[in-house]
C-alpha cells in the first residue's frame, strides 16, 4: 500500500482566439459564453509541490483542528473589536448629540439687585431635575448690553444641552469682577457678588450642585433633615401623592436636595387651641 501522497500544483497560461463579425458592446459581453474559441497552451509552470505522510493523517487532521480553532479565535476577536470600535462610534456621536428641552419643563425665577441694577434669572429643567437652560434679564441697561446677556445665556444653554456640566461653567465664572457689583439683595443665600455673572452662577451652583461653599448665608434645612428622613420612611411606599409632588418640583426652586425638603403632613394633626 502506498505510504505517501504527492500532490502537485501547476500555472497554466493560455490565450483563447474568437472570430467575430462585429466588435460591439453586446458581443463582446457574450463573448465568454462561447464555445467556439481557439485555446493554446502559452506556458506552464511548476507552482507548488506537497508530500504528505499518510500514516500521519490523524495528526496532520489534529494540527488542521488547530489552524482553525486559531483562524475562529482571530475573527472572534476582529468582530469583538468591529463591536467595540462600533460601540465606540456610537458614543462618540451621542456625546456630540444635543438634548433639547421638552415643551412644557419646570424651572423658577430669582429676582435679585446688584448695585442699583435688577437681574431677573430663568432656568429651564429636565424632568430628572437637571438643568437645562438659563435667561437673564436686566434693567438700566442698553441694547447692546442686553442683546450680550441675551446671547450669553443662549449659549451656556446649548452647552448645558450638549452635555457640559454646569461645575465647568461655574469654575469658569465665580468670581469674575465687572460692574455692575456689590451688595445682593433680594437673594437669601448671597449677599455680596462681584459682578453679575459671579452673582448667576453662585446662585446655580447652590441650587443646583448644593455647593454651600458659594453660599453667604446657611441652610435653613439642616435642622429638620431628622424630621424629614423619618417622614419619608414612614409615607415612602404609602403616599403616592408625595413622591408625584417630588417628580414635578423644580429642584432648582427648592435648592437642590429638595426631596428631603418635601415632607408629607396629611396624617399629623396640629392642635390650634390657645391656653386659657
């Protein structure tokens, strides 16, 4: 019986002649589906030759086994890493993606002075409390100033919906120093402020990343966490009123930690009597 299995592999060029009556298009696509070309042989080469031990089979079958264990393990990780480049990608794009506001959102109001000068502040939230978007509006001042603050608030805005934290902003703003500056009033948690935009972004910083740091004043809440934290103990899988009233507040109008200020008193009873 024959022990051993050569195989050998050849180059083989070769030219095929077609007659055609008429060199076109159409011809010349059909032109490999006829049968009635002349073929001759130009050159044949000897490409590759393999001896193979046929007593060896199983081991030669063992190592192909292998070959493609190794060939399957590479495209694993090739189409692990098209994943992660695509996983990647997506991120990228949601990282560039702006987040609008929707139609009807929560906010508040702050009215404050600043050396003679009124600065109304807007903010526009998320439904998860996060903020959104800001407005300013001032008085005793020109067009031109105006339409800057305008302006000024409409971009801080698209950054905060573009995914830049509002930490950044206030960094970048607390304490710059411009008139109009001074004493605050109107404002229970800042006194003082060094220009408006020192005064803005104190007062977003305090209601919305409860940065006390940047308060001149201190919470009025500290006292009545105890109280709070028992309240929501007891009515927490009970009133569903209360944690619907806590999904609708503005967490900027409460300054921040306001699910601890929100305290349900429906079932105590206030005795109104005076002494005689």
């Amino acid at each position: 019986m024959a022990k051993y299995l050569v195989e050998t592999y050849y180059n083989c060029t070769f030219k095929v002649s077609h007659y055609l009556d008429e060199v076109n298009d159409s011809e010349l696509k059909n032109l490999e589906k006829r049968d009635d070309g002349k073929y001759e042989i130009i050159d044949v080469k000897l490409d590759n030759r393999k001896t193979k031990n046929l007593n060896k089979v199983g081991k030669i079958s063992e190592l192909n086994n292998k070959e493609n264990n190794k060939i399957d393990l590479l495209s694993e990780i090739k189409s692990e890493n098209i994943k992660s480049n695509i996983v990647s990608n997506k991120n990228i794009q949601d990282a560039n993606k702006r987040f609008g506001m929707p139609d009807r959102r929560k906010g508040y109001i702050q009215k404050a002075t600043i050396g003679n000068h009124k600065v109304y502040l807007h903010t526009g939230e998320y439904e998860d409390g996060k903020i959104g978007e800001i407005f300013i509006d001032t008085s005793k001042e020109g067009e031109l100033v105006k339409a800057l603050m305008n302006n000024f608030a409409i971009a801080i805005s698209l950054g905060l919906q573009y995914g830049v934290p509002l930490d950044e902003f206030v960094s970048a703003y607390v304490g710059t120093k411009f008139e109009p500056s001074g004493k605050v009033n109107g404002n229970d948690r800042i006194l003082s402020a060094s220009s408006i935009l020192d005064y803005i972004f104190r007062e977003l910083a305090i209601s919305y990343l409860n940065r006390e740091d940047l308060a001149h004043t201190p919470s009025i809440s500290g006292s009545d966490k105890i109280v709070d934290e028992k309240s929501e103990e007891i009515n927490e899988d009970q009133n569903q009123l209360l944690k619907i009233v806590k999904d609708i507040s503005s967490k900027g109008f409460l300054r921040s930690n306001y699910k601890k200020k929100l305290v349900d008193l429906s079932d105590i009873r206030i005795n109104l009597k005076g002494k005689k």
